[in-house]
C-alpha cells in the first residue's frame, strides 16, 4: 500500500508539470504561427503597397506629369517597372509623346533600350507617333539609345520616320549614325520606303547619306522600282543619278519601266527611257 501510494504521490506531482509542458509547446506554436500570419500580411500589404506605387508610376507617364514622376520614384516606384505587355514607363512616354515625362525618367536611370513584348523600342515608338517626336527620340538618343533597334517587324526609327516623311526625326537619326540599308522583314530599306510613299525629301537626304540605291526586298523591288510604283519622276531621277540600275528585274521579271508603263506614269517612264533602259 505504501509503494502504491508513493507511486500515485509520484503521478499527482508530475501531472501538473506535463500539463503545464503542453500549455506552453501549444502557446508556442500559436505564438509561431501568429508571428508568421503577421509577417506574411505585412508581406502583402508591402506588395500591394509597391504595386500602388508602380501603377501611379505608369499613369504619370501617360499623361506626362513629371514632377509626380520625380516624386514617387523617391518613394519606391520602380522605375523599369514591366506590365502584362512588358512596356516600361519610359516606353509609355515615348509612345504617348510625354517629353517631359520622359526627361524625368531618363534622369532616374530608365533604360533607354527596353522594348515590349512586340520588341517596339522607345526610338520606335517615338518615330511612330503622331507627327514624330523629334523632341523625344534626342532625349534618346543622348542617353545612347540604340538607333538601329529593330522591331516585331524588323522597322527601325529610321525606316519608320521615312514611311511618314518626318524629315525631323531622320535627321537627328542620321547624325547619330543610324544604319542606312537595314532592311525589314518585307526587305524594305529606309530608302525604299521613302521611295514607295513619294517622300522626296528624305529619299535625297538618305542619298546623300549614301543609302545603297540598289538594294532589292523580297520581293525583288528596287526603290526605283517603287519611285514608278508611286509615280515620282523626281525621286526617279534622283536615284539614277545616284547610280539606281534602270534594268533590275523584281522577281515577277518586271522592270521599273514596265511597272511606270503598268501604273499610267508616263513622266516616270520618259525619265527612265531618256536613262537608257533596254525597250
């Protein structure tokens, strides 16, 4: 009875010491797992507050405000921030002629050489814009954009800015020492577009720049070829002075004579036949 009692002496004493033992381990997981709930909110909260802040980021971009782009990217707004489609602010700006804005960015270290997920560059989407953005595609080009980037397309400022006739844009292009005979996808040289659209000026700018006149797209054309195609006698006669070969053949065996006769541009063919092509 003795030994029993002392063993249940012995229990009584240590019961209280497990229960105690369990409190505490359960306090402790419960205190764990608070801490971790709590960072794990604060987490978020931080994420979403980053998140706020790179959203702002964009819209000032947009809309050139450059004083609240100064100001967030002070609080944390990332500046090469990337959205669903890969854009960076700085490429918002450039295709929303924000100069400003852009200013701004570049002077907090923007990378002037970003591009989207259509591989359009800032230099690209400045010379798409409304008129051309001279303004924006100096800005770039003195943070040392490169302005032979190429496009989803394979277009380059260069080539973009000589479709539209923004003399402005390929000027400052030009003495940055943008390629002259890149081609895109289609093969089209700065040249040919030029050439295909009648924009006369910038066909004798890219000239005397020693744009090659001779090149052909894949499709066999020439810029001759499409100075007949579009029915610019001058543009016509600028390229052969340049050297232009008035007997190239385009993969359908068409020459630019043949196209000037097909498209009705007589001024074109007399300037192509007092040349010496071959009747």
């Amino acid at each position: 009875m003795k030994k029993k009692a002392r063993r249940l002496c012995s229990i009584t004493t240590l019961l209280p010491l497990f229960i105690s033992f369990f409190q505490a381990s359960i306090l402790a997981k419960s205190e764990g797992l608070s801490s971790a709930f709590s960072s794990a909110r604060a987490d978020i909260e931080e994420s979403k507050g980053q998140a706020n802040l790179d959203r702002k980021l964009f819209d000032a971009a947009d809309k050139d405000d450059a004083l609240l782009i100064h100001s967030l990217i002070r609080r944390g707004a990332r500046v090469d921030v990337r959205d669903h489609g890969q854009n960076t602010p700085l490429l918002i700006a450039a295709a929303s002629g924000a100069a400003r804005a852009l200013r701004e960015l570049l002077i907090d270290k923007a990378d002037p050489n970003s591009h989207n997920i259509n591989r359009d560059s800032a230099l690209t989407l400045a010379a798409n814009a409304d008129h051309g953005r001279a303004d924006i595609i100096r800005l770039l080009l003195r943070a040392h954009a490169n302005p032979n980037w190429q496009d989803g397309t394979r277009d380059t400022a260069l080539i973009v800015a000589s479709v539209w006739d923004y003399k402005d844009v390929v000027t400052p292009l030009l003495k940055a020492h943008a390629a002259l005979d890149l081609q895109n996808d289609k093969g089209n040289t700065a040249l040919m577009s030029a050439c295909g659209n009648g924009q006369e000026d910038i066909v004798r700018e890219l000239i005397q720049a020693g744009a090659n006149v001779n090149l052909h797209s894949r499709d066999g054309r020439t810029a001759l070829m499409d100075a007949a195609w579009i029915g610019s006698p001058a543009i016509a006669a600028a390229l052969i002075k340049a050297g232009a070969d008035v007997n190239l053949r385009d993969n359908k065996g068409e020459t630019a004579l043949s196209i000037a006769k097909a498209e009705n541009e007589q001024s074109v063919a007399e300037v192509l036949v007092r040349a010496g092509e071959k009747l």
